[in-house]
C-alpha cells in the first residue's frame, strides 16, 4: 500500500507545484531562488527530456501509456515477491510518468520550472552549464530509474554470493 502512496505523492506533488507555477507565473517569468545558481523558471516542454522530439504529442502518449502498464506490472510483482527497494524505486516512476502524462494529455506539453544554472568561471574554471528546466515528475522518474538500477545491481551481487557460497558448500 505504501508504494501506491509514494506514486501519488508524486502526482499530486507535481500538479500541485505546476497549478503554482501556471497560476502565479506568466509564462518565462524567472523567480531567482539562490543567485543565478536556481532559479524557478516558467517554461513549457511540448518534448522530452533536453527538449528531443517536440511536439510528438501522441507518440509520448502512447509510450507513456504503455510505460505506465508495464510499471504497474513489475510494481505488482515486485511488492508479492516482498520486495522493498524496486518497488519504491518504480512508485517513484510511476508516480513521475504519470504528472508528465497529465499535463501532455491536457494541454500537449509539460510544464517545466525548475531551473540551474552552473558557472564556474568565478572559480578559475571557463565553464558554465544550463541545466535544462525540469521539474517534480521529471525529479520522480530520475530518482525512480536511479533506484531500480541500484536494486538491480544489488540483485546481482546477491545473487553472485549466493552462488559462490552454494559453491563453496558443495
């Protein structure tokens, strides 16, 4: 039950932060939040992520739709088997899928607000870096597929010791 409230969490949390933003914000407006360091940005994102394959609508509906059946299928499973690490890790991509679905399904983009910016020239170094705005739903399926790797790799060990111990017992 726990897992299904981490994905709402989420959704809720996401459209919560997006009805702020489109409701106190025209669109660009910048709220500096620490120096030019982040900022709350007011931007729409009819792509993916980095701005790829704008405009495809539909396509990102479909995938998305797909995607969501898929993780609701190995969220499922995961939780019987007794799992707790993959299943946080995948409510967290549910939950993130989902926010970014709503808005596409809505409106046909997403709106994106929180934004970085890197400069490090005041440290001798001539480089500076504008991380692309993003925002809560996008946070959950980084965070999310972050974790399922982390399970899997942790899966693996496991199970590489298990069959070294078994074959040292043998």
């Amino acid at each position: 039950m726990i897992y299904w409230l981490v994905a709402l969490l989420v959704i809720v949390l996401d459209q919560w932060t997006k009805w702020l933003v489109l409701t106190k914000m025209e669109l660009y407006d910048v709220i500096p939040i620490w120096g030019n360091f982040f900022s709350i940005t007011s931007h729409r994102n009819t792509g993916a992520a980095w701005g790829i394959l704008q405009g495809q609508r539909w396509f990102f509906i479909t995938v998305t739709t797909v995607i969501v059946v898929g993780i609701i299928y190995y969220l499922y499973r995961s939780i019987r088997e007794g799992r707790r690490l993959l299943p946080f890790g995948l409510s967290l991509l549910l939950g993130g899928a989902i926010g970014n679905f709503i808005d596409r399904l809505l409106t046909g983009e997403v709106v994106d607000f929180l934004h970085f910016f890197f400069d490090f020239r005041g440290i001798g170094i001539p480089f500076t870096y504008d991380f692309p705005i993003f925002n809560v739903a996008d946070m959950g399926i980084v965070i999310g597929i972050s974790v399922v790797i982390l399970d899997t790799l942790l899966e693996a060990r496991r199970a590489k010791r298990s069959i070294t111990h078994d074959s040292v017992d043998g």
